[in-house]
C-alpha cells in the first residue's frame, strides 16, 4: 500500500521465548486471534480447501463499542516465515502482515498494520488513534504471553482451518 495522508502505519515487534513453528502454529489457527483480547471477536475462514494466497476470512471487531464486520483475503502465505491480509472495513482497507523469524529457539515477531482511512475517520484518528494503537500493542504482547505459556501448541500441519 502506497502512503498517502489517509494511511495509517503501526509495527509491533516481539521476541517469543520458542521455535519458530510453534509460533507460526499458534498465529496460523484463526481460532486464536479472539484470545489475544485485541478487538477480533471472532474470526473464520471462508474459503474451502486448505490454506493458502487467495483464501478468504471475515472477522468481526469491537470498536470502542461498536461493532465491525471486516473481510480479508490472503495475499501472502510463507509458512513458517510471513502471512499478511488485505482488508476491507467500514473504516477503509488496508494490510495486515506478520514475518517471523527464527533467533536462536526464540522467534522474533514483526506485526505490521497498515489501514487507508475513510475520511471520517481520519478526523477522528488523532483522538482515537492512540487508544486504538494500544490495543494493537497489548494484543502483541499477549500473543508472546500466550505461546509462551502454551506448551501443547501444535505442530504447523495442525494449524490447518477448522474442520480440515
């Protein structure tokens, strides 16, 4: 996504005290993403078959109260190295992108946002932006809590879609 006034730009960076595929296990089951107590309040995939550029998912999202509904379509899939989605919403589009990579037993995590604003709210992103910024880094460091604490994380091959 080109920048332009209406871009929004947030990177996250977290080291994950366990093995790359661990990781990527935990980050690649949709499931998951509710537990990170970002905004997601479910998420799933829609697109039959495995996995892969292309698939699509809907989510939907609490913003400070009210409700969102947004669909994503995968346009990177590097297992066990990066994933990133576009996305459409009720406030614009834009990218989300995860890389990982591998230091030592540990992962290094880069979360990457990067939303082109409707303009109203772009007038109220500079009150609200900060709020909303902070869940994003809270929801980075629970995803570190989480796999960290999580010793039955699976392989990557179960990390498959529900119900494949």
């Amino acid at each position: 996504m080109r920048a332009s006034v209406n871009n929004v730009r947030h990177e996250m960076i977290v080291v994950i005290d366990r093995p790359i595929e661990e990781v990527w296990a935990f980050m690649a089951d949709v499931f998951n993403v509710p537990r990170l107590r970002g905004q997601t309040l479910a998420i799933r995939m829609t697109s039959a078959g495995p996995v892969g550029v292309g698939s699509t998912l809907q989510a939907r999202m609490s913003i400070f109260g009210f409700e969102t509904r947004i669909h994503g379509v995968l346009t990177e899939w590097d297992a066990p190295r990066a994933m990133a989605f576009s996305v459409t919403m009720g406030a614009g589009t834009g990218i989300v992108r995860q890389a990982l990579e591998p230091m030592g037993s540990a992962t290094k995590v880069v979360r990457l946002i990067e939303l082109d604003l409707k303009r109203r709210f772009r007038l109220v992103w500079p009150i609200l932006g900060p709020l909303v910024r902070r869940r994003w880094d809270r929801a980075t460091r629970n995803l570190k809590q989480l796999v960290e604490a999580d010793g039955t994380v699976g392989s990557v091959a179960e990390a498959q879609r529900p119900g494949d």
